[in-house]
C-alpha cells in the first residue's frame, strides 16, 4: 500500500472499537485513540504517545472514578480568576479547573497530602520600542525605552498516577508596560502596575494556601502515628490512653480541658 493508501487507511480506536477519521487518530505505543476517547484523559495528562493501550484504560477507568469524587466535592473556598483553583477543607480535597460545568469537564480531584510543592513564576516578553529618524528609518531611543508583556503561571507539584505536576497561566491577557527609558532607579518597576501586583499576589496566595494545607495535613498524619501516652482522667480518675478523639476510653470525657 503507497503513502496515500496508508493516509486514507481506515483505523479503529483500542479502546472504544470505534472507526477513527482522518484527523481523529491519537497514537499510542501500541495502537490508536480515537479523538473522543482522548478528551476523557486527564487535562494534566502528557505521555500519551508513550503510554500503551493497556495503561490507557486504566486511566480512563480512574477517570470515571474521578467523576464520583467531582460528585462529592463541596467548594468551601476558591482561589483564582480564570483557571481557578478550587478547595474542599472540609475532605482535605481540591481540583484546579477553569470550566463552568465542573461535573461535565471532570477535573482531577486530589488530596492536599499529594501536594509535593508550588511554584509561582513570572514570564516578562520585552521589545524594543523605536522612533522614526530623520532618513525615515527606525531608530533607538537614548535611553533605550521597552514596552513589556507580562505572564504569571502556577506549578503545582503532586504525587499522582498520571501526572506530576499542574501547570496554569493566572491571567488571561498579558500584562502591558512601558519604559520612558532611564537607568538604575529610572528602570521601569512593574509593581508599579496595578494588575501586576494583583496577579503576583493572587499566585501566593495559592501557593500559601496548598502548601499550608499539605503542612496540616502531613503534621496531623504524623500526630495520630505517634505513640499515646497514658493519662489520669480528670473526671473518672482512671489510668487511660486518650482515644482519636482526645477522650477518655472509660467515661469519654474530655482530657484536652
């Protein structure tokens, strides 16, 4: 069979059976994805082509899974604007999604304990900004002056099955700035800008949150393996080690006041 043969071959989805079109087909290791199989992989998710057909059901049975946990996820507090990431406290739970429909994009829902580190980075793009000399050709400014576009992304770092971190751009257009030119202290200062400085701090202000709740989380693992102490009772006198909840094993009072 030629090139154009092999072009127009006919294929079929390895997990689905479904006749894949021309433009639909998403390779594997070991066999082809139809496109509508694809969109159920996670968003995060970037080892398609090395992952087999085998490790691709897998990930799409998690991922039905997945819709249960989307199911039972209460926002108690969301951060972000565009791609927000949304918190569950109460579960120790959080999902980072930028959809209206959140039952119907199915977003990962992750542990605060899978949460391995965040990082906040700003991307600045900066261009040369020139005037018309006298021969009518571009020329520098002395200074030199600079319009500026800045981008604000979040990383964050998780112990997951299929992905290893999330990353995210906080805003949706660039951030603009301008130079008048000058040097030293006369060098544009783009905290000078009022959306910078939101952005900049909307990226703390997750970071902050998911590694302060990865903290409680592990300080509270590592509280209940801790060997219990026996104590006196204050209301039954007797000799007895609290239980998870701080109270006595004999009467249930409790023995934290």
């Amino acid at each position: 069979m030629g090139l154009f043969g092999k072009l127009f071959e006919k294929k079929e989805c390895a997990v689905c059976g479904g006749e894949i079109g021309l433009l639909g087909n998403r390779k594997l290791e070991d066999g082809n994805l139809c496109k509508a199989c694809a969109a159920k992989l996670s968003p995060w998710f970037s080892d398609r082509r090395s992952s087999t057909v085998a490790q691709i059901q897998e990930q799409l049975a998690y991922r039905e899974e997945n819709k249960q946990a989307v199911a039972s996820f209460h926002v108690t507090r969301t951060l972000g604007q565009n791609t927000k990431v949304l918190l569950d406290e109460d579960a120790g739970k959080f999902m980072v999604t930028s959809a209206r429909n959140i039952q119907e994009a199915n977003p990962d829902v992750l542990d605060f304990s899978q949460v391995t580190g965040c990082t906040v980075d700003v991307q600045e793009d900066r261009d040369e900004i020139k005037r018309e000399g006298p021969d009518g050709k571009e020329v520098s400014y002395n200074p030199p002056r600079y319009h500026y576009d800045y981008d604000f992304f979040v990383t964050i770092h998780v112990n997951a099955p299929y992905f290893d971190e999330i990353r995210f751009r906080l805003n949706n257009r660039s951030v603009e700035g301008e130079s008048t030119g000058g040097f030293g202290r006369n060098q544009y200062d783009p905290r000078t800008n009022v959306d910078y400085r939101e952005y900049e701090s909307m990226g703390q202000e997750i970071k902050e949150a998911l590694t302060q709740a990865r903290r409680q989380v592990r300080e509270e693992a590592a509280a209940a393996a801790a060997p219990k102490t026996s104590v006196t009772c204050p209301w039954c006198g007797a000799t007895t080690t609290p239980d998870p909840s701080g109270c006595c094993e004999y009467c249930g009072g409790a023995l934290n006041g």
